[in-house]
C-alpha cells in the first residue's frame, strides 16, 4: 500500500550521491517537453501563413513522441538508458535539420508531418528513464515515492517554462530559434543524462520478462492505469483548448490563454508537495479513480465563469489536482508493472496520456466552433466521469497486482476509502 511521504523524503531523495548527476542532466533534457511541440507549430505557421497546416505537422510530432515513448522505454528497459538515449539524441539532431532545412525550403506539408513524426519518435525518453532510475538507486518505501512526485512536480515546472521560453524565442529575429534551442537542451541533457555513472552502471537486463510481444507489458492492472492516465490527458486535452479559446473570444491575445493556463501549473506544484504528505484515499487502486472523478467535477467550476478573472481563479483551484493525479500515475507503475519492464510500462502512460490530449484537444476544439468554451468545458467533465467510472470498475485488477496489499487491508480499504 502506498506510503505518504515528508519534505525529509524529499531530501533524501535528492540528495541520494549517485542521483545527483542523473537530475541535474534530465533537468535540461526535460526542459523542452512542452516548448519544442509549441515552437514547432509556431514556426510552421510563421513559414506557412497557416493554422491548420501548423497544427497537423504539431500532431505528427505529437503522435512520434506518444510511439517513442513505448519503444525507446522497451529498448531501455532491455539495454539500459546509455545506447538507447545516444541513438535518440544523435536521430533527433538529424531530424531538427531536415526539419529546419523543410520549413525553410518551403516543403509540403505532407512532408513537415512526416519529418515531425520522425522527431516526436526520436526525441530521447529522459522521463521515462529518469523514472526507471528510482527504483535502482532508492529502496521501496517513502524516498522513493518522493523520487516520483519529485519527478511528477517537475514535470509541471517545465511545462509551465516551457510555452513561456518558446513564446519569447519567437521574437527573435528567426522564427525557427525555438525549435533549434529547444532540441538542442534535449540533446544535451540526454548525453548527459546517459554517461553519468549511474546511468552506465544499469547493465543490460538478463533477467526473464514475461511475455516479449509489444503489448505484453499491458496486464489487466497496467490497462488500467494506463485508462487513468487516457482519462487524465482527455480532461487536460479539453481545457488546453477551451482555455485560450475563451481569451480570445473574449477580446484578448491568444498568449493570455497560454498565461492563465500557467497558473494551474502553479498550484498543481504546490499542491503536489502538499498532497504527498498525507494522500487520500491511501489505497492506490482506489486513488486513481477517486482522484480523476474529483478533478473532472472540479472541471464544472470553468464552466460557470463569465469573466477571465473568474477563469483564472477556478484554474487556480482545479490545478490542485494535476500533479497529485500524475504522482499516482507513476507510483502505480512502480507498483504494478511486469517485472524487468517498469520504463516501457511508463512509456505506456505517456502515450496513453498524449493520446489522451489529442483526442480531448481535437474533441473541444469542434465544440468551441458549435457553442463556445463553457460547453467545453462541460463536456470534459462528462468524459473524465465516464472514465474515472471505467476505472472504477477495474479497481481490482489493480489491488490484485500490489503484492504489499494484504486480504484485509483491502476489505478495510473498501470500506472506507480515506484510511490506510
């Protein structure tokens, strides 16, 4: 059963000899995560003069990182992060410069999508390895936990810097410096990140795995978790949209949507350290569900607002539950995952995640167009339901997969959810 964790934890974690190096190069590997998909489609729609054109050459980028992430975790989890991560950096390179050299030759647009593809695949899984690490330099229990809401909570720092630096790259005289920049920290940060020592001392696996199929990493459990985390980035994929939507409708710039959609980023870290004190429900087969369903009701708040002051206050108060949600994600996959396949199982929530934001992303959009944001809005909360209710109904396989839930602590748990 999960364990709440203390800023001592955090401390512990961090301060780990081996570790100290391995965080400091996935910092700038991970940097870029949401600036270079936004510096991407910003700099097509400058060479192209088109949303729509920009916006397919995003989602080819999109869909490369959501098949990356599986298989380079795969790869990982097999050899080690050293070649996989080296091979990655070295195809990302390439990738940028043909892309570059594309966009600057006037290419089609078929072309940018699959040049865009091929970057979204090759771009280095420093997430998913930086997570795996965890559980080889820190033992179960409260530091290791604090590992991944450290990794979770930094996920939220950069993808509220991210847009921030690649919006003001674009005023630099090349529209294109945000992309370059952007994957060049990858390239840098995963080099780094794969030759330090802790890194190059994880030998390639020679355990047995169960199963070797591309899907075989899906257990019962792992389907399940990975519908969390489907449901986490449709609800996500709709606000992102609804969210600048409702700013420009409202007579504002496109970049004040991108501002108020920072400020959920901001209290989702906080309220990430906060909630790893003392999360609730304790049982991790009962905090996916719960914690999806409380964040997509949180969702009704955007839809009452009629003011962008109002919007930014209710963002405010439904970020809380971002980064609580993403924590639970990780530690469940600690939790669950086969044994030898714990990267390409977080590969798995990464792109059920990104497959998510696409889906909710492509959905609001159509919506906005037929009734405006609030119905959006609503429509999110809808789909995070019925979804927290699909996770709900295959809690179980999730209990049955924690090895340290005995029999009665799961009837406890049943019966009252917010106890341990």
């Amino acid at each position: 059963m999960s364990q709440s964790v203390s800023f001592a934890s955090y401390r512990a974690a961090l301060s780990t000899p081996a570790a100290r190096l391995p965080v400091l190069a996935a910092l700038l590997g991970r940097l870029p995560v949401a600036m270079v998909g936004l510096a991407l489609m910003l700099y097509v729609r400058h060479a192209t003069g088109s949303f729509a054109s920009a916006g397919l050459v995003s989602a080819g980028a999109l869909t490369g990182a959501a098949i990356g992430s599986v298989l380079q975790g795969r790869l990982v989890d097999r050899f080690g992060p050293t070649r996989p991560l080296l091979t990655a950096a070295a195809l990302l390179t390439l990738f940028t410069t043909l892309g570059v050299t594309a966009v600057e030759s006037g290419a089609p647009v078929w072309l940018l999508m699959v040049i865009a593809l091929a970057l979204g695949v090759s771009q280095p899984s420093v997430s998913s390895s930086s997570r795996s690490l965890w559980s080889r330099l820190l033992p179960p229990g409260p530091a290791r936990q604090a590992a991944y809401s450290y990794e979770a909570i930094s996920m939220e720092v950069f993808f509220i810097l991210g847009p921030a630096i690649a919006g003001l790259l674009m005023a630099l005289p090349w529209p294109g410096t945000g992309v370059v920049i952007g994957a060049g920290s990858m390239v840098i940060g995963a080099v780094g990140f794969a030759l330090t020592p802790a890194v190059r001392a994880w030998r390639e696996r020679t355990e047995p795995r169960a199963g070797q199929g591309l899907l075989a990493v899906l257990t019962p459990a792992m389907r399940t978790v990975a519908l969390a985390a489907f449901g986490f980035g449709v609800t996500i994929g709709f606000v992102e949209i609804a969210v600048p939507a409702a700013a420009t409708m409202a007579g504002y710039p496109s970049s004040v949507g991108g501002l108020l959609l920072s400020l959920w980023s901001v209290s989702s870290v906080v309220a990430g350290l906060l909630y790893g004190l003392r999360p609730v429900p304790r049982p991790m087969y009962l905090r996916l569900p719960v914690l999806l369903a409380a964040f997509s009701l949180l969702l009704l708040l955007l839809v009452w607002q009629t003011s962008l002051a109002g919007l930014a206050i209710a963002l405010l108060v439904v970020g809380t539950l971002i980064t609580p949600q993403a924590t639970a994600h990780s530690i469940a996959v600690d939790e669950v995952a086969p044994a030898g396949s714990s990267t390409e199982a977080f590969g798995w929530v990464i792109t059920s995640v990104t497959l998510g934001l696409a889906a909710g992303q492509s959905v609001s959009g159509q919506l906005i167009e037929l009734s405006g944001p609030p119905l959006a809005f609503a429509a999110a909360t809808v789909a995070g339901l019925l979804i927290a209710g699909g996770v709900w109904l295959r809690r179980r396989t999730v209990r049955d997969a924690l090895p340290a839930v005995s029999p009665a602590d799961c009837a406890v748990a049943d019966l009252a959810p917010a106890r341990g």
